[in-house]
C-alpha cells in the first residue's frame, strides 16, 4: 500500500477532489496518505482513535504540519471546515454496526463546507466466492501468508484472519473484524446524510466500476444547502 504505483493516482485523485481547500482524514493511522497529500500542498487534519498510529506519524511530521484530533471518527470533531474529508482502505468497515457507519456519514457532513466531497475507498463483499453451507473463504496465500475470510451473512460481519508462518510448526494469527457493506447500501447511508454519489470507479486510476470488481472508490457531494440536523 505504501508503494508509488498505488499512492501516487491516491494522492492525485485527492488532491484534486480537495479543491484548493482542506482536507480532513478520517483514520489516518501512519499518515500513509497524509503525509503525501501535505506535500503536495493540500492542508491536511486527521482523526484518529489509535495513539500508537498517532506515535507513528509523528516519526515523520509533527503537530503543526498534520495536526491529528484523538477520537473515534463517527463522532469527533476537528476544527474548522474541510472542502474534502476522505476514508481509504476499507476503514469504513471498522465501525461494526449500521447505525455507526451512517454517523460516520454525518460526522463528515458536519465538517464540510457546502458542495464538499466525502471520499471512501471500500471492498466489495466476496460473496460470490463462498459456497452455500460453507462460513468461510481463502482470500490470500503465498509462501509465509495464508488470509482466510470467516462471514456472518446475517449481521453482515466478516472477520478476517492473517496467519503469518515460517518454516516451523507455529504460526501467528491476527484477527480484524469489519462490517461488510455492499455499494447501494453506502449509498442510501449518504443520502440520509443530505450527500448524493457523484462518481464511482474501480480504483484511484478512475477505472470503470463493474459486476467484478473488488473494490471501489466512491465520491459524494454534499449538498448546497449542507448536512441535515438530524
């Protein structure tokens, strides 16, 4: 993720998107895309709820340069007012509930100017690749690596679960729980946050969106009038 190839049509997507005004990251961790987008001039604040990520990124700026509020990002507030707030690599899925996801949608409405962008990179679920009766899927495998899928089609959850091994008999295990989200759904959560979509690509590329793609990168606009008081 932290190649050239993949950062450089991100931050060039964003930076375009922030039109010439600032930008809010919702989760930004490391600064993986942060720090590339401050570079290129755009002014960039973040959330986020993880202090050693925070520690992490401030290995590389400081306060001043990317100033970072802690907090959960369906709920916190930063100051001021953003032309772009973005959300990449699946972050979304995090907030397990429904009715966290659409906070998260309202949260970033409240810290848009009018005619501002909200920006989510999001997976598509895979479960087209899971056979009936079966709860589980691998999504990965190479030497040192196996990434296995188990799903919850009911609660929409799906946990996924990274085996990294050698050439022992142990391996590790480290588990991540999301909430899956199929693409109409989203987009009914920004509606009730007064957003429509206004593009969705495949990529950061601006590839076409179809039936097999894996994941997707979609824009929304808020409204002239701003978020709803809901």
């Amino acid at each position: 993720m932290f190649a050239a190839e993949v950062l450089g049509p991100t931050v060039d997507r964003l930076a375009e998107l922030s039109d010439g005004g600032r930008a809010l990251e919702f989760a930004i961790g490391t600064g993986r895309v942060a720090v590339p987008l401050a570079e290129r001039g755009v002014p960039v604040t973040g959330i986020e709820l993880s202090r050693p990520m925070i520690d992490r990124l401030r290995t590389k700026v400081d306060e001043a340069t990317i100033p970072v509020v802690v907090g959960d990002m369906a709920t916190a507030l930063a100051p001021g007012s953003y032309t772009l707030v973005y959300l990449v690599f699946n972050t979304i899925a995090n907030l397990l509930t429904q009715a966290e996801q659409v906070a998260c949608f309202r949260n970033a409405a409240r810290h848009l100017t009018p005619g501002g962008r909200f920006v989510i990179e999001l997976w598509v679920p895979e479960l087209r690749v899971l056979p009936p009766g079966r709860q589980a899927t691998v999504y990965h495998s190479e030497p040192g690596y196996i990434g296995l899928d188990t799903y919850d089609v009911v609660n929409q959850h799906v946990v996924s679960h990274h085996f990294r091994f050698s050439d022992g008999r142990q391996a590790e295990l480290f588990r991540t729980p999301h909430r899956y989200i199929w693409p109409a759904e989203l987009d009914l959560m920004a509606q009730f946050a007064g957003f429509e979509l206004q593009s969705r690509h495949a990529d950061w590329a601006g590839s076409e969106f179809t039936a097999e793609s894996r994941s997707h990168v979609s824009v929304y606009r808020l409204s002239p009038q701003g978020a709803r008081r809901t």
